[in-house]
C-alpha cells in the first residue's frame, strides 16, 4: 500500500528502530511508547485488518506470535511478563490500518484494558 507508514518502514522509506526482522516480520520500537517496552510486530506483507486475513495467512500469524516471544526474551521482559495487544478497525482504536500487535511491558497493567 503507497501510504502505509508501516509498509514504508519496511521499504526502509521511513526510518525506525527495528529491533528484529526476516522476510516475512518486522518489530520495531514504537515511536509514542505507552509503557517502558513498547515494540511494534508486523507482517511485511500490507494487511489492513483480520478481517482482510486470507487461508494462506495463518502462517505469518503464527510467525508473529513466535516474534513476540523472542522479543520478550530480548528485551529482557520474558520472566515478568508482557501484554500483546492488538486493536482492530478504527472503532477499537487502530491507527494504522496495517495489522499489527503492541507488545507492552515493563509496568503493571489493569485489567480490563481501556
């Protein structure tokens, strides 16, 4: 998509700090942190929401869950724990209109969420 912030942070058209990424994932820092680790997963592949998820994506679904952890493990949060969160349609607060998760940590968390 030719506006997609995060496809142009893939494309390396827009800078970011990107802490890991491979053919199919990118995880990079959020720029507007709501919690003392605030990293973005996304696929490289430009999908709007869930509800544009197609058969041949449940892999890369898979892929990004398996990201998560291993940002975790990284951003040394993996023993106290982090919230993934993901908003989906505008309605429940997705900014970017490319599919995404928030994984936040480093602070304790309310529950319910927002």
């Amino acid at each position: 998509m030719r506006d997609c912030i995060f496809c142009k942070i893939v494309k390396k058209e827009i800078p970011a700090d990107i802490v890991y990424e491979d053919d199919e994932i990118a995880v990079f820092k959020d720029i507007n942190p709501a919690a003392p680790v605030h990293l973005l997963l996304i696929p490289r592949k430009h999908i709007e929401t869930f509800f544009d998820l197609d058969r041949e994506d449940a892999s890369i679904m898979g892929r990004l869950q398996l990201a998560a952890v291993r940002a975790a493990r990284e951003a040394g949060v993996f023993e106290s724990g982090f919230r993934l969160v993901s908003n989906c349609g505008r309605g429940a607060g997705q900014l970017v209109m490319h599919i995404h998760y928030h994984l936040l940590a480093g602070r304790p968390f309310e529950w319910p969420p927002g």
